[in-house]
C-alpha cells in the first residue's frame, strides 16, 4: 500500500528590497515585505515588514513583526511585535503588543477586549 505524505501548503509571499508595489494585496499565506508597499494588506498568516520594508496602507492579518516602517492602521488578530527600528504612524487594534525599546509609535492603541468587532 502507498504511503501518502500530505505538503504544507502554507505560502510565503515576498516583496524584494527595490520592489515597489502600488495596489492591494490579499493573501492566504505569509508575507515579506522588504520593498515598498502603497496599499492595503489583507492576509490570514504572518506579516514581517523588514528594516528596509515600508507599507503606506492599512493592514490586517493574524501576527506580524515591523522592523521597519507602517503609515496607516493596523490590525492584528494576535501578536503585534515592533523592533527597536520600526516606525508606525497610525491606529492600532490588536490582542497582543510586544514594543522594544528605541520604536517609535504615533497614534491610538486599543486591545481587542476593547472593540466590540473582534
């Protein structure tokens, strides 16, 4: 009898350093993102946005980690870690931060237990 061997068919996407990407991106998978996005982000797995990756937009998805730089609000549906090195300037809603110390963050934060639309 055959063995069958089941593939993770989880997907990681990448936008390159140099990359520039005008438009909205919705995915099923995980996300790199080390050029530059203008647009919003929607995906059901991890966003790493990194020291050179920048997002003009909004964003939601499950985890993300920001190195580098957001302009716009984000949501996440579990763990937002920024870097020392990342940048936000929007609202954030999400269920767990993580900040190092050296972010910089301008704008609001609320925790899920504090919106009503988890």
């Amino acid at each position: 009898m055959a063995k069958t061997v089941e593939l993770d068919n989880k997907m990681i996407n990448t936008i390159t350093e140099g990359t520039v990407v005008k438009g909205n991106i919705t995915s099923p998978g995980d996300f790199r993102i080390d050029g530059m996005l203008e647009g919003n982000i929607t995906i059901n797995g991890k966003l790493v946005i990194d020291r050179n990756g920048k997002v003009i937009g909004d964003i939601t998805c499950q985890n993300a980690t920001v190195i580098g730089s957001i302009e716009g609000n984000i949501r996440v549906k579990e763990l937002l870690a920024l870097s020392a090195t990342a940048s936000i300037k929007g609202d954030i809603v999400v269920n767990k931060l993580s900040i190092e110390p050296g972010a910089i963050f301008t704008g609001s934060c609320k925790m899920f237990d504090e919106v009503k639309d988890n």
